[in-house]
C-alpha cells in the first residue's frame, strides 16, 4: 500500500502504531480464502477421528488437486489452507516420523503426497497455500510426554515448512487433550514459532499464534465494533490461548478492546487482525447426508458482509468428499455467490464523484477529498493532525439509488476512526446508517436509498482521519 509522497509534497500523516507488517497486510487483502478438512473423518463420517483409524480406509479414488483450485478461482478466493493433520493424527504428506499416513494408505499405492500435489496445484493456479497442524495427535504414543512430543511436533511442522514451497498461513487450533500416560501435553509454543519464523520468515501463524486472531465463533461472523488494535494481554504473553479467546467467544475481550483503543493509556498494543472461519455445510468434513445442507446464497452473502465487511478476512470451509473433489453442490453454491458479489460491486456509484471535506491536509492534491472515490488502493484523503472531527461529502450529479456503501481505511497508517454516521440530502441530511470501527473494509445494507448528495461525518478517532475509499453499490434482490 502507498502511504507516502514524494519529498517535495506535504507531510503524510504519521502512522498510528500498532501497524500491520507487510506480511499481514498482504494476508488482509486476500479477504476471502478457503478451508479444506480432508481425511480418514472424510472416511468414517466422523468430525473428529479417535485416532486408531485403519490408513487403509483413506482411498480418494478421483482425487483432484486442480479441481479444487479451479472451484476457488472460480469462487475468487485467493488462499487454501488444508489440514495436512487433524487431532486423529492421520497425516496427507509421508511423515518420516510415523506410519499413521498417507504412505500406508492405497492411495496412490503408498507412494502419493497430497500435501505436495494440492501445495502444486495452488501454485500453478496462482492460489496462496497455507497448512494446518493439529498439535493434538490421539494416534501418537509420545504425547502426553511433553518434551518428547513437543520434539516430534516440531520435527512434522519442520517437514512441512521444507518441502512445500513458500507457506501463508500456518494454523494452530488449541485443541489438547491427554496422552496415554494420563498426562495432559503441554505445548510449547514459542519453539513453535521459531521453526516457522525461521523456515518461512514470512509466514502468519493464525489462532494460537501473534499474527492473526480467531473471530470467537465459528459463524464466520464478525462484530460490529470489530479492532485489528487489540492490547498485549498478560494471556498472551503467557501463550495462555485458550484464555485469550474466550473472551471473544463471551464478547468481553472485544469490548475491553474497543474501551482501550479509543483511550490507550498504560497499554501496549499489537496489530491482531481477526480471521472469520465457517465451513459451507454444517460440518467441517464430508457427510454425505450435507449434500442438501449448504448454506444458502442468502446466508453466504450475509456471512460475507459480516465478515470481509466488517474488518476481517472470511476462512470458508470446503470438505472434499471420498472421490477427493469438492461437491457439484458447494462448486454450485459458490459460483452462485461469485456472481452475485461481482453483480453488487460491478459499478460504484461514487466513483469519481465531487468530493468536498472539511478539511483536507495542507489542502494539498495528494489529500484531496477526490482521492476517497478513485477506487484505488494506493491514495487517500486525510485531515490536518489537529482534526479528528470531519465530514467527507460527495455530489453524485444525478439522483442515484443505493443500498450498499463501501468504506476503508488505509490501515497501513493504523486503524482510526472509532465513530461515524452516513448521511443523505433530502431538504436536509437524514441519516441512514451508523458506524463504529472501519479498518480494512467496512460494508454497511440499508434498505434502497435515492440521493445526490451523500456524506461520511467522523465524530471519533484516535487520530486524524484517512480514508481510502468511499463506494456506493446497489445490491441486486435475492
């Protein structure tokens, strides 16, 4: 993202720490990347396997790594994760730690890696790659033993940051459980961490990890008030995970979040964006008695505007089933929300608007409120440092109907506004709808508005506002 001018110009404002890294910068403008639970559960209609299931009944006969990516470019996602192990400790790559594998399956005849075939097909298909590990295995002997099993973690997460290619996203989930010897395992995960700072530098460890947060639910929904700001807790520093994310599942951790953005005295702060996870049927891996069970159009569409629309990035879960391809009915699905998103966004009706402010910094060109409605990424509008109260208003020319409106923040200066209103001329300005947080993306639905003049009032911010788009869209009926 372009945040700064050239010498000669006005001053940018200066970033509001915490930042977001490149790395997660980059990941936040994926917006909306794929899940895919693949495994023996995929096998035994379970969600989740004991452990001592047979790797002879792993045999996706029809297994297709391009097809799957093929339904995601067609969907527009643009990353896969796939869970290269669950908690049954079944792995889809030959581990050279143990047998409990795809190399003891008749896939392939022994001899197939899925994880190299789908990490392949990614690649080729311009697709990002990201891999989960369950560090819960309830096939491995050692755990429970935590040194020792904290050694065999390491050495499985080593193989997959070797041989893959460049990795995303690596996913911990804080699932744990007792070993054999009764003993509950205690993971390390700060050695965790160093395998993956030190094989992919710029990968992003998702949940239990310092680089992306779990949502709270797993509706794929996020908040109204919804920070990538969020406090160094004594949680997080003690890698206490399961903690840290109660409180965003009993909603007290984003509230403390909010009170302490808007008044950050005596804390520390770290960029934690949050990421959005649900899966496309009610279950995480195949069923076939789901097949009638995907998610609606109407349900998708909403889990996207309260997700990508609401600061996070949108993980949607697509379990392969036994033939290893992705269902005709979840391909159809997504294909159907494809268009109706492209359809929503085709045209901005604000796009190149008259845009006048009440302030714009230094009122020079780089800040100009017109910067707001380029629909570009790199530019932006912004205040002088001493406003954090402004109105951004925009002349459309001829009346124009909406019911959608698109605003963002350039986030790599930090995330601001906390406060805000949309409003509409008609003899005066009516509001038509209310906001607290931006960040990334926010996506706001209103029933059908008709207006020449629309305006953006900020009433709070932790500093002076920048914004990099405000869009207009009419949404098409369902």
């Amino acid at each position: 993202m372009w945040i700064g001018i050239s010498a000669f110009a006005a001053e940018a404002p200066k970033p509001l720490f915490p930042i977001p890294s490149q790395a997660q910068l980059a990941w936040q403008e994926l917006e909306y990347i794929a899940f895919a639970h693949f495994g023996v559960n995929t096998f035994t209609n379970r969600e989740w396997g004991n452990g001592n299931e047979d790797p002879a009944i792993f045999n996706p006969t029809e297994f297709d790594a391009k097809q799957w990516v093929q339904v995601l470019n067609d969907a527009g996602m643009k990353m896969l994760i796939l869970t290269a192990k669950h908690h049954d400790g079944f792995c889809l790559w030959p581990s050279q730690y143990t047998d409990h594998s795809v190399k003891k399956s008749p896939w392939r005849n022994g001899k197939g890696d899925m994880v190299r075939e789908v990490a392949d097909a990614c690649r080729e298909g311009g697709l990002k790659f990201g891999v989960y590990l369950s560090p819960w295995d309830r096939n491995q002997p050692s755990y429970g033993n935590s040194p020792v099993y904290n050694q065999f973690f390491r050495n499985q997460l080593m193989e997959l940051l070797t041989n893959y290619g460049e990795i995303t996203e690596v996913w911990f989930d804080g699932a744990c459980g007792e070993g054999p010897n009764g003993k509950r395992q205690v993971y390390d995960w700060d050695s965790y961490y160093t395998v993956v700072r030190r094989l992919q530098p710029q990968a992003l460890i998702f949940g239990c990890g310092p680089d992306i947060r779990w949502v709270g639910n797993e509706s794929g929904v996020a908040r109204e008030t919804e920070w990538s700001v969020q406090v160094v807790t004594p949680e997080i520093r003690k890698r206490q995970w399961g903690e840290h994310q109660n409180g965003f599942v009993n909603g007290k951790g984003a509230d403390f979040a909010h009170r302490t953005a808007i008044n950050p005295k005596k804390h520390e702060f770290m960029w934690y964006p949050a990421e959005c996870d649900v899966s496309i049927r009610p279950g995480w891996f195949y069923h076939p008695d789901q097949d009638d069970k995907v998610k609606s159009l109407e349900h998708l569409v909403d889990i996207y505007f309260k997700s990508v629309g609401r600061n996070g990035v949108l993980l949607l879960n697509l379990p392969p089933d036994k033939r290893g391809l992705i269902h005709e009915n979840d391909a159809q699905r997504l294909r159907e929300l494809r268009a109706f998103l492209d359809e929503t966004f085709k045209t901005d009706l604000a796009l190149d608007a008259t845009a006048t402010a009440s302030n714009g910094r230094d009122n020079h060109p780089y800040f100009d409120p017109k910067q707001a409605v380029d629909s570009s990424r790199h530019t932006y509008w912004a205040t002088d440092d001493s406003v954090t109260n402004a109105v951004l208003e925009l002349h459309l020319g001829d009346v124009k109907q909406f019911n959608c409106c698109l605003l963002q923040e350039p986030i790599a200066l930090g995330q601001r506004v906390y406060e805000y209103s949309l409003q509409y001329w008609v003899g005066g300005w009516q509001k038509f709808a209310r906001g607290t947080t931006i960040g990334y993306k926010r996506l706001h639905r209103f029933p059908d508005v008709k207006a020449a003049r629309v305006r953006l009032v900020i009433s709070g911010t932790r500093a002076c506002p920048a914004i990099q788009n405000f869009g207009l869209f009419q949404m098409p009926e369902f």
